[in-house]
C-alpha cells in the first residue's frame, strides 16, 4: 500500500526548507504558497509578486520578466500538477529575494512513466543557447495548438527566454507511483 | 450577424466584435486557465463573419499580457482574420504596445513574421 504521508512530508519539508532559506541575511522572502492551486489564487500571488517587486524599486522590464515566470510557472502546476493516490494535488511555490537575484521555485507531482519524457524536455531546452532557443520558440508557435489540458508547449520555453537559461530542475522519486518535480528561475533584479 | 462583446475579466480581455460600428478589438491581459475554451467564442464568431463577406476589417489588439497559451491563441486568431482576407476583405492588424514595453512589440513582430499579413504598430503613449 503506498504510504501517501510520505507525499505529504516531501512536499512540507522541501517548502519548508525552501522557505527558511530566505530567512538568511541579505534574503527576502517576497511570496509562498502550499497546497492545493487554483487559477484565483494564480493572478492572487501573481499579484502580490508584482506589488512586492515594485516597492523594493526593481525595474520595470524585471518586474514584467518575474510577473511572466510566476505565471507560466503556476500555471503549469495547474495543467501538469498530478494528483497522489488520495488524490490530493500537492504543490508548492516560493518567490525569494537574495541580494539583487529573484528565484521562483515550484514543487509539484509527476506520475512516474512521464519523469524520462519530462527530463529529456528540459535538458534539451538547457542545450540550447539563446538563439536557438528563440528558434524553437518560433517553431512551437508555428506549428503549436492547444492541447486537451490547456497547454500549448510553450511553457518551459518561455520560461527559459525571459530567464535567460537560467533554468534549474530537479526530479526526486517519492514512491512507486510519483515523483515530486521542482523547478526554479532566476531573474537579476 | 450578431455583436461579440465580452468584459474584460481577472485573466481574461475584453473582446469587443461589432461590425455595424466596425469595431474589433482584444484588449487587456490574456491568461486564462484554458485559453482554448476562452477564444473559442472568438474563433466561431469568426468564421459566422466570414460567410457575410465583410469589405475591411480593422482589427486593434492592445494586450499588456499574454500567457504562453493564449499567445497560440492568438495566433490562431490572425489566422482566421488571414482567411477572412483571402475571402476578399481588406485586413488590416493594428498592434498596439506600451512604448516602454518590449515583449508585447516584439510579439506582435513574431505574428508579422508568421503571417505575412498587414500589421500597423502603434506605439500607446504614457
């Protein structure tokens, strides 16, 4: 029987630890979420986001690349987040100030079968450089419909152009079925 | 032919489809949840506006955001607007963007890039 509290614990302490990061010296932490998402709750954190980076004077051009990255972000959690065994959709999300850097960090699930598939997409994406990156881009554009969930495919790749490639995953196996995959961007404010 | 008219909302923009005041108009941010299920409305009031054989078209788009799907959707739009030309209507796209806004220009320059179509970009002053 798979122990879904373990799920639950993977998810806590990695938003925990996430979170108590930020708590360091020269760190800020500007936005959290955990738990269950929904598209209220994405223009809600969106929107305090965008008011926090405002007043600590960042420039509009990084305030709008941030205010871009959280919503691809969330609303890829929205599309793509899986849900446990109990069916609970566990997700995560922080938005963290160190020094002058701004990262945005989402946690959510991944049935297992789709971790290779998912993993090839993003190293494939951190190969490529700038330019090839937009090509990409313009291809998916070209070609891209939307797909049953919503999703167009576009996500991570715009996520990697306003990042500039700064772009970091992790997929860590929690039990038989899931994984939890974290993703996180950073933006120099 | 009916008028499209939809308020503009938390994620989605307000549409305004009114060919007796030859008004077209997407307006605002765009990130809706499903963005397929959203512009579906606008795509169907599309093809209903084609079989009356318009003359011109103006369309004005004066989006602030766009979400990686609703930029598909979009697309998906000026390709409708495409073959409404094709059927013998002057299409004209007038794209606006803030005058201090990048993206949303360079966004309008990939649609130009894609479609080939007749695009006017207008700068909104502050």
């Amino acid at each position: 029987m798979p122990d879904t509290n373990s799920v639950a614990e993977k998810f806590n302490s990695n938003f925990k630890f996430l979170t108590g990061f930020y708590s360091g010296a020269n760190k800020k932490l500007i936005a959290s979420h955990n738990g269950e998402l929904t598209q209220d709750k994405v223009s809600a954190i969106a929107s305090v986001v965008e008011n926090q980076l405002e007043l600590y004077g960042v420039s509009k051009g990084a305030v709008k690349k941030v205010f871009n990255i959280v919503i691809e972000t969330l609303q890829n959690i929205l599309i793509h987040g899986e849900k446990d065994e109990r069916g609970v959709r566990h997700s995560y999300f922080v938005v963290g100030k160190s020094d002058n850097e701004f990262t945005i960090s989402s946690g959510n699930i991944v049935h297992n079968p789709t971790v290779d598939k998912l993993r090839a997409k993003l190293l494939d994406i951190a190969g490529h450089d700038e330019r090839a990156l937009k090509a990409k881009y313009m291809q998916v554009l070209s070609n891209g419909e939307i797909s049953s969930k919503g999703g167009a495919g576009l996500g991570f790749l715009t996520i990697a152009l306003k990042s500039g490639n700064q772009l970091n995953f992790d997929i860590q196996k929690i039990n038989d079925s899931v994984s939890l995959f974290e993703l996180h961007s950073k933006i120099t404010g | 032919m009916r008028n499209l008219i939809i308020p503009e909302e938390r994620h989605t923009p307000k549409v305004v489809l009114n060919p007796e005041s030859n008004t077209f108009e997407i307006s605002g941010k765009s990130f809706p949840e499903d963005s397929r299920q959203f512009y579906k409305q606008v795509l169907d009031w599309l093809d209903e506006f084609m079989l009356t054989k318009p003359k011109s078209v103006n369309f004005k788009f004066n989006l602030f955001y766009l979400s990686s799907s609703s930029i598909i959707s979009i697309k998906q739009i000026l390709l409708k607007l495409k073959d409404v030309g094709n059927g013998g209507a002057d299409v004209q796209v007038l794209w606006h963007f803030d005058s201090d806004d990048d993206d949303i220009r360079k966004t309008g320059e990939d649609y130009l890039k894609l479609t080939q179509m007749n695009f006017q970009f207008i700068a909104n002053e502050e």
